[in-house]
C-alpha cells in the first residue's frame, strides 16, 4: 500500500506540476491532524517518509519517568529498557504505531488535508504562473457569456497552466461581439489571490493591449529603438499613440506603419477596426501638442506661464 501511495505522489507530480517533495509535506501534515485526533491533541509525534523504501513510519514521542503520570506523553523506565536496555530517565523513547490502526474520523482528516494540500499546492502555481504575465498578451477561449451582466469567462493558458480568467463588461469593447467558443486576446491586467484561488483580470480596452500588439508587430518597439512614449484610445473608436526613435535616422511613424500600412493594418484588425493615429513625440510641448491634435490643422500654441512641460 505505501508503495501505491508514493507511486501516486510521482504520478501527481507528472500531471499537474506538484512536486513530490511539497506534496510529502502536506502528507505528513495530514498524519498529524490524524494523530491528534486520536490522541486529544497531543503533538509529541515523528513521522518519517522513506519515498526510496516506499516507507511510512510513525513514531510516538515518550518521556522515560521512574513512575507514569500521563501516559500520552510518558515511559515507565522499566518498559522502555524491554525494548532499548540502555536508556536512561529523561530520555525520549520512540514507540512505533501504525497508520493502519488509525479510526475512520482520523482517516477522514488525513483524506481532506491531503485533499487540501493539493487544491493549494495547484492554487500557489496557477498563481506563480499567471502573476508573471501581468500586462502581457494571452490568447484564451470564451466559456461563458453571463446573460445578466455580460461578463465573460475566458480559460486562458493550457495544460497544467490553464486558469479561468474574468472579462468584464466594463472591459470589453461595445462594438465587439463574441459567443461561447470563440478564441479571444486579452490583455492581462492583474492577478489576484481570493479565498476560491488565484483571480485573473483580463482586458479589451486597455490601452496596454495596444502597446502589446505594437511590440509584436514592430521590431523596432520591441528591440527599443522605437520607444511608446504615450497612448490616448478611445476603445472601439480611436487610438492615438506618441512614438519617439532612440537614433538618428530612424522615422518611428513610418516604422509603427510598415510596408504599405501592413503592421499598422494588423493592430487595427485585431482591434476590430479601431482608428489608429500615430504621431511623433516632442519634447516641445507646442510641438507635441500640435501633432497630438492632427489631423486638425494648428496655427499656433500658446503655453500659458507656469504650466507643465510635456
């Protein structure tokens, strides 16, 4: 039977990602809850998993006394030096029980601590894996569409890395419409830990949503020698992004646009037609604020005294 068990413990660790080592953790932790329930409480216990002999052993923790006061927690010497001829008083002597001999409440524990353990061991990873995606890209499937609210349910990842993740209503976009199925790219605004496990927000109006895709179709944004300084959207309506080159030489609009309008043609289709205005930073406020305003034609800024640069 320990066999089975540790065989089950590698077979966990090959389909979801636990590893054994924290997974044994969590087992002797629920032989414990076990033991106290048997035992009133008492804690003077050592367990020892051998995964090598596929071995699981307990051990009562006693007290060697001349006369037994408390027989949960201590040893006549006499009985003991049946056992082990050379002990001493004071010494701890180790009684050997078996799990086997455990009550079915005990057992009971140990099932839900287990079962516990491997709900927070998949919860801490699922975490660990999608807090270091905050504010990237993920593609994702669409669950369920609340008829209520509109909210939807997107399963995001895949394999042992798959988590459900919430699209709001208030972060979609109003002029794109999905059904259950459809396969959507969100932006990741933020993971959260909840008493259900860890909490995906994802997004369709981020402005961050445009910047990534900026940064997957141009090279140049991506190896930094075209910088986003800022973005303005209106989702669904118009986009405007301030880009700015690094060197000399280089024409960050021309770039963001591409060949006959191709890379600027893929953010917009993937943002299901949303305008895309690309303008040159400056670090002239009248400059910037100038082109911030094309395609209006500006005659002149006037900066007022005291106010911010751009």
């Amino acid at each position: 039977m320990n066999k089975e068990f540790f065989e089950s413990l590698e077979l966990l660790e090959k389909e979801k990602g636990i590893p054994k080592e924290e997974m044994m953790e969590k087992v002797e932790n629920a032989l414990l809850a076990a033991f106290r329930k048997e035992n009133n409480g008492n804690e003077n216990v050592r367990i020892k998993l051998d995964p090598e002999k596929s071995d699981v052993r307990m051990f009562v923790q006693l007290t060697v006394v001349e006369a037994v006061e408390n027989p949960l927690t201590e040893i006549a010497l006499d009985e003991a030096r049946l056992h082990k001829k050379k002990i001493q008083l004071g010494d701890i002597y180790e009684n050997e029980i078996k799990t086997k001999n455990f009550g079915r409440i005990a057992a009971q524990t140990a099932k839900q601590v287990i079962i516990q353990g491997i709900r927070e061991a998949e919860r801490g990873m699922v975490f660990d894996t999608f807090s270091s995606k905050e504010h990237e890209i993920l593609t994702g499937t669409v669950l369920r569409i609340e008829p209520a609210t509109n909210d939807m349910t997107i399963r995001i990842g895949g394999g042992n890395d798959k988590t459900d993740a919430m699209l709001s209503a208030s972060e979609q976009v109003r002029t794109e419409y999905y059904h259950e199925g459809d396969l959507i790219r969100v932006y990741v605004v933020e993971v959260r830990r909840s008493t259900k496990g860890p909490q995906v927000i994802v997004s369709r109006t981020h402005p961050g949503l445009v910047k990534r895709l900026f940064e997957l179709e141009v090279p140049e944004i991506a190896s930094g020698l075209v910088e986003i300084k800022s973005i303005a959207r209106e989702a669904g309506s118009r986009t405007k992004l301030a880009v700015y080159a690094s060197q000399d030489g280089i024409d960050p609009v021309g770039a963001c646009v591409g060949t006959r309008g191709a890379r600027v043609g893929a953010v917009v289709n993937e943002l299901h037609g949303e305008k895309m205005d690309i303008i040159v930073w400056s670090e002239d406020p009248a400059k910037f604020v100038a082109a911030a305003l094309s395609p209006a034609d500006v005659k002149s800024v006037t900066l007022l005294p005291g106010s911010a640069k751009a």
